[in-house]
C-alpha cells in the first residue's frame, strides 16, 4: 500500500495519520504567539510567533516554523540550531562583532551555549532545527561503537543521514 500526501491551498499538510514519518506544512496562520523574553529584547517591541513541525525521537531534535516583527533582542541558544531563512531580512551580531545577514534562501548554524544579537528591520520568517547536543561522553561512546561495528563487519549508519 502506498501512502501519499498533498499540501492545500493554505500550505497545511493533508496526508496519512498514524503512520511513522510526520508530515507538516508551513502555513503563516498557523503561527501562534511564542513571546520572547523581556530580558532579551535590546529595542523596539518584537512579536514572534511558532508553529512546532516535528520533533524527533526521544525529544532530542524539533523543527520549529518562526517568524518576527521588527525590534532588536539578544537570543540565548540553549541547543544547536540551524536555520534557513524564507522571508524578510535581518542582521545578526555575534559576541565577537561578526555581523550576518539573514535573508531567504541563506542558512546560519548556532551552536548550543551561545548568543547573537538580532536585528530585524521589518519582520523575518524562518525555519529551525533545534537538536540537544550529544554530550562529548555520548559522542565517544558512539565513535567507539562505530569502530567496533567496523571490525566486525557490521553496518555503520552515514553521519550524513542520506544513507550511504
């Protein structure tokens, strides 16, 4: 049996329930508030709004569909984060001074334990996957684990995750 899904035409998901892969669609009206904290905000009175994706297994990893109205706020990243902007534009100050800009179409990593400054002229639209570090502990463990799958003869699993 093979399962097939569309979008409408509000970009919201139509497909199978209760199968295994989780399917979702980036619709703007989906968005609902996801206040930022005062402390962080630098500037102006920024509005942000979310709407959750998908998380991962064992709510190690979320994709998170973001967007904001203009102000200037320091975002504290308490987990990787990596995003792909898809409207608007903003400039983003690291604690070093490098200064990124941010528009449709560009990526930017942030790791867990940092911070940035944004600015948002207008308004930003994104989309984030967070993932929980691995503590290095793990890490070793898994590159261990790997090795010894290797001398066996064992499948080991691509670090890209496209299966190869």
């Amino acid at each position: 049996m093979t399962a097939s899904s569309t979008l409408n035409e509000n970009g919201t998901a139509i497909g199978p329930t209760g199968g295994i892969f989780t399917i979702a669609g980036m619709d703007k009206d989906a968005l609902t508030p996801a206040p930022i904290n005062p402390d962080w905000i630098l500037d102006g009175s920024p509005e942000a709004l979310c709407a959750n994706l998908s998380a991962g297994t064992r709510g190690w990893a979320y994709t998170n569909h973001w967007s904001c109205t203009a102000g200037t706020f320091r975002w504290q990243y308490r987990w990787d984060e990596s995003v792909l902007f898809l409207e608007g534009e903003v400039t983003i100050t690291d604690d070093a001074g490098r200064v990124y800009e941010g528009r449709p179409g560009v990526s930017l990593f942030f790791p867990a334990g940092t911070s940035a400054v944004w600015h948002v002229p207008a308004y930003i639209r994104k989309i984030a996957f967070n993932q929980k570090p691995v503590p290095w502990y793990l890490h070793k463990i898994s590159r261990v684990t790997e090795r010894l799958q290797r001398l066996l003869g064992q499948e080991v699993a691509s670090d890209s995750g496209l299966g190869g």
